[in-house]
C-alpha cells in the first residue's frame, strides 16, 4: 500500500478524526443526506451516555490498604469518637485557667504526660508536662504551649494567661461516633484511606472492578518493535487508552488488532461481550467501505453513532453488544456496553477524558463525575476560533498563567504530553489575552 492510499484509508476509517453521521437502517454507500441532524452539545451527548450506564452490581470486601482507587459499595461509617478523647495539640503544659490569673503564675509540676499515656486527675495549684497527643488530666481546661513557658525545677513559670480549651482537641472534635464518613460511591484517594484507618476500619466493601475489553482496527497498523511497512503506522492509542483505563482501576482483556473484515470485527466483538462490562475501539466508526465498526455492533447489540460538537473529537459510537450471539434480542442488562473512539490520538485521548472515564466512574455508582473545572488566566490570544466546543491543550507557565501549545492539530500527540491540561472554550468565542478560561487540569482526568 503506498503512503497516499494509506492516508486515503485511514480518512476513510474515521482516523482523521471526521465521521458521517449514520441514520437507522441507512444503506452505507446510500448518498449522503444534506439535511444531518444537528450535532450534540457535549452535556446532550454525556447526558445520553450516563444515562446508559448500567451499574455493577457485584461488590468485594478488601483490605483498606488495598483499596486506593476503589470506589466504596458500602459507607464506612465510625464506630467511635475522632479523636477519642480530649487531647493536647501543642507541646505544652497542661493547667487550670484559675491557677494563672496572670502572666508569671509558678506552679509545681507533678507528671509527665506523653502521647499514648494516661495521667492522674490534676490538683489545683500544679501542672502537666504533656506533649502532642498526650490525653488531658482531670482537672486541667487548658494547655500552655512550652514556648510561652520557662521550666524551673520541678516548678514552671506561665508567661501567659490562657483562656479555658485553649490547645485542646476535644472528643469527637473530627469525628462522631455514627458519623458517615466515607458515603457509598466514594471513590477512595489516600487521605480518604487514611479517614477509614482512623476509624479502625480495616477493610472495606468496594464495587468490583470494572471489566473492559479493547480492540484495534486497521490494516495499516503496526505495533512498535515490528517494522513499519510503507504506508503503515504505529498504534499509539493501544498504549494511551489502556494507560488510561488501568489508572481507573479496570481489569482490562486486549484483543489486539483486529484484521479489516467484517466477519473477524463480528467474531472480536462477540468473545469482547463474554465477561465484560464495557467494550472499547478506537478507529474505524466512519461509514466507509473499510470502516466495519458500524455493520458489525449493529449486528451483534444495537448502535449510535453520534455526532458532537466538540474539537477534537467529533464522531463517538455508543451501542451494546449482545451476549450469547443473540444480536439486539437481548435486554441491555444481557449486554456489554459499546464505546468506539475516533481513531487520531488526540481525539481518541479527549474522547476517553470527557467521555469515557465518566461513563466507567458512574458504572462503578460514582455520582459526581463532571471534570473539575478551575478558573485561569490566559496568556495566548486565540483569534481562529471553532463553531464546536474546542479542548484546547495549554500548559501552565512560571507566572500562573497558560500557554498555547502551537498545533492544535488532532494529530499531534505531543502536545498531550507538553501540556497540563485541556481549556474548555465554548462555540465562537475567541480568547483574549489576559482573558480569565475555563481549565481541566490533566491531573484530575487521567487518574
């Protein structure tokens, strides 16, 4: 194959990002249809997807320390009070307010008390020598921190006043006892593991990972190590993609490259639904002669294709896949979930952040599953602007502001790895130096 069919397949896979919107029972080399269906917005296209999302509904008990990434099947609630008694948070010394009317009070100190200790009730006139942690003695309503303090002998010099609960963490100051602290659909980070191991929780009920299949196709791609015939290029979004879905925590099956013919994309998709929640592919959604994504889900479950306005990314494929080889006569509980990526990489990349990431969270029963958005500055002028919703890739500058990565091409991949994020620029708006964006860190998507 020369490097111009090459090119003319891959445009005709839907590699180039542009993908002919499809319509029920529509004959692929039938003309094209000039009046199209207006394209989805981003919400419209991410409303019609969750609403797709089957939960799993099998959970696991594990190990806490295990659990990092995990979204909860049950909440963890605290069976005692956080911190569980009243404790000092300064090194110090514990006294009675009434002791130490004023500045220069001296008082005799009688324990010591360090963390992990218990003391003896406090007699008036007398002090604590206690530190971090250490638990309050009877009698005692506050702490004096040692910088504020002179020790002299067994005696201390108080050179400040205190007011009753000064330095004292109470009982339950954090936590409640009954208190939820982790609600079900959490998805565990590791200050939240630390939450649940400060409650004693050893283990907790987590949903079961999610199962998800991928699969390539095209003729025209290689896998590094091999050469690279003419024509042929290397498939950098086996790599992205499956980056992508073990940081979520799935447990993914690869089928490989799958050969351009609608009986091997049929049979793929087919051992793809055994076992799995989600099936994902990227490439080949187009309505080409070569493009068998469409003829083969539609065989096998049932298809969308969808058309979204949004640069990079445009065409996205969500359908089901039947189990069993039973085509669209099963119910979708009966099906594998179906997602087809555009097959250039920074597409296929933006697609899966907007997409399917959210999609996978709220299979696992996560609620909120919108990217954070944070407002920033940008330092770049944007005067070419898009009809669609552009994502464009900036990267954070020394100042606070973003910078423009110059080629906002869909085919340029490095400009995911140079930058830090995505802005979220609406239709027709063109951006202004100086002008205050909409930004999606990468930080929190690709985690």
């Amino acid at each position: 194959m020369t490097a111009a069919a090459a090119s003319a397949a891959s445009r005709r896979r839907g590699l180039s990002g542009h993908c002919v919107p499809a319509c029920a029972g529509r004959d692929d080399n039938a003309p094209r249809m000039e009046n199209r269906p207006p394209m989805l917005t981003l919400a419209q296209a991410l409303d019609a997807l969750l609403a797709g999302a089957q939960p799993i509904a099998e959970s696991e008990r594990i190990d806490t320390l295990q659990a990092n990434g995990r979204v909860l099947a049950q909440p963890v609630a605290s069976t005692l009070d956080v911190p569980p008694a009243d404790n000092t948070s300064m090194d110090g010394y514990a006294l009675r307010c009434a002791d130490v009317p004023m500045p220069g009070a001296r008082l005799r100190v009688t324990q010591r008390i360090p963390a992990g200790h218990v003391g003896v009730p406090l007699e008036p006139g007398t002090a604590a020598r206690i530190f971090t942690g250490g638990l309050i003695p009877a009698g005692a309503d506050a702490v004096v921190m040692q910088e504020q303090c002179q020790a002299d002998g067994d005696f201390v010099v108080v050179n400040h006043a205190p007011g009753p609960g000064e330095w004292i963490r109470r009982a339950g100051e954090d936590i409640m006892a009954g208190a939820v602290i982790l609600p079900t659909g959490s998805r565990l980070t590791p200050q939240a593991l630390g939450l649940a191991a400060s409650v004693g929780q050893a283990q907790v009920d987590v949903v079961r990972r999610p199962r998800v299949a991928v699969f390539f196709t095209g003729d025209e791609l290689a896998m590094p190590g091999e050469p690279l015939k003419p024509g042929a290029i290397y498939n950098s979004n086996r790599f992205t993609l499956r980056g992508l879905l073990e940081n979520l925590g799935c447990e993914v099956t690869d089928f490989g490259i799958v050969p351009d013919t609608l009986d091997a994309t049929r049979d793929t998709l087919r051992r793809a639904a055994q076992g799995h929640d989600l099936i994902l592919t990227s490439g080949g959604v187009s309505v080409g002669e070569e493009d068998h994504i469409k003829p083969a889900v539609q065989a096998e479950g049932r298809l969308d294709l969808w058309q979204i306005a949004i640069k990079p990314g445009k065409p996205l494929a969500f359908g089901h896949v039947a189990r069993g080889g039973a085509g669209g006569t099963q119910s979708i509980a009966d099906s594998a979930a179906f997602l087809g990526l555009p097959g250039n990489p920074v597409s296929s990349f933006v697609t899966f952040l907007l997409f399917v990431r959210p999609f996978l969270l709220r299979m696992q029963g996560v609620t909120d599953v919108a990217p954070r958005r944070m407002p920033m500055r940008a330092d770049f002028d944007l005067t070419k602007f898009d009809r669609r919703n552009e994502f464009l890739r900036v990267k954070i500058n020394e100042g606070g502001g973003l910078d423009l990565f110059p080629n906002q091409s869909s085919g340029v991949l490095t400009s995911t790895v140079w930058g830090d994020g995505l802005v979220d620029n609406p239709p027709n708006q063109p951006i202004r130096r100086g002008d205050i964006v909409s930004f999606l860190p990468f930080a929190n998507l690709v985690a």
